[in-house]
C-alpha cells in the first residue's frame, strides 16, 4: 500500500463510526436516538483514546514506524467526546444552569466533563506550532493523557446501567495493560537510579 494513501485511509476508517450513526439517524433506525447516539460515540471516543495510547508499544514492535498516525487517532477520539458531549447538551436543552448543576451533583458527570476539559487541552496544543511553543513544557502537558484515560474509565464504569454489565471491566483492563507499558518501565529507571546512587 502506497505511504500517500496511509493516512486517507485511516482518516476514512476512523469517520465511520460517524457516517454509520448519520446513517442510522437518516434511516429511522433508532429507537432512542439521544441514547444510541450518546453512548457509541463516548465509547468510540474512549476506543479510540486508547488505540492512541497503544501507538507506541505497536511502534516497538512492527518493522515500520506508526508514531505519525497517533495525532489523527487522538484528534477523532476528541471529535467523538465533543459528539458525545454535544448530544448530552441537547438532551439538557442546553439549560446552562441545569447542565452545571449536573456537573456539580453528579460524580459521573463531573468526571467526564474533567476529561472533556483535559482532552480539549491537549488538542489545541498538538499542532506543530504549538509544540514549538511550548518547548519541553509540551511533553510534561500531554503526560496528561494518563490522567484523562483514567478519568474515562471511572466515567464509563460509573455511567454502566448495570452493575453486572462486563464492559467497563473490560475496557478497564485494557487501559490499565497500556499505562503499565509506560509506567512500569518509568518505575525500573527510577529504581535502578536509586540502588545505583
């Protein structure tokens, strides 16, 4: 496959999740569309956070670099989160009063809107002029990723229906499997400095 048709495509495959919620939306296939359209794109928002993370552990492995992708992958997943968000804001009617009042009472709500904020961050600052900017200091701030997995995982967990539902189990185990791949070679270096001193 041609490098020039890497990136469309991905760009293509990462949109459908979209084009296939317009499509149902279009054609009369939902049942409660405040609800089946809330919940795929959060979950594809959190999908695709993590595949952003899985980035550099696949990089290690295969014999030809995926890094340049990472910055479309965590771009969509923001994309995804301000979908999710806006839809929540339409079925709030948009009462900013009633919204901040839900951000503030409800656990699940704060936490995910905190993600949201983080996430939001971390995009407006991922552009090539931006990391120019911010120098050394563009590392440090997008370390922030971490946080805004776990913050994710705590919302998704908290917002399942039932408590019987395996899902965030499962999504939980996952994240947690990609922070270790950067956590626990961080924690080596950082105990071979202290038993070397």
């Amino acid at each position: 496959m041609s490098i020039v048709w890497q990136k469309p495509l991905l760009f293509v495959l990462l949109l459908s999740p979209f084009l296939a919620l317009v499509f149902d939306a279009f054609s009369g296939n939902l049942i409660d569309p405040i609800e089946e359209i809330t919940n795929p794109t959060g979950q594809w928002a959190m999908r695709f956070l993590l595949l952003s993370l899985l980035v550099s552990p696949l990089n290690k492995i295969l014999p030809f670099s995926i890094v340049k992708y990472r910055r479309m992958i965590g771009v969509f997943s923001f994309f995804y989160a301000s979908l999710h968000l806006s839809i929540y804001l339409i079925d709030q009617t948009f009462e900013w009063q009633m919204v901040l009042e839900d951000i503030t009472k409800r656990p699940y709500v704060t936490i995910g809107f905190s993600a949201f904020v983080l996430l939001f961050l971390l995009t407006i600052t991922s552009t090539n002029k931006m990391m120019r900017r911010l120098g050394r200091r563009w590392k440090k701030l997008h370390k922030l990723i971490y946080l805004i997995v776990i913050l994710v995982m705590v919302h998704f967990y908290w917002q399942a229906k039932s408590d019987m539902d395996i899902e965030p189990l499962i999504y939980s185990f996952i994240a947690l499997l990609l922070l270790s791949f950067r956590f626990i070679p961080f924690l080596k270096k950082k105990y071979f400095k202290k038993a070397s001193a």
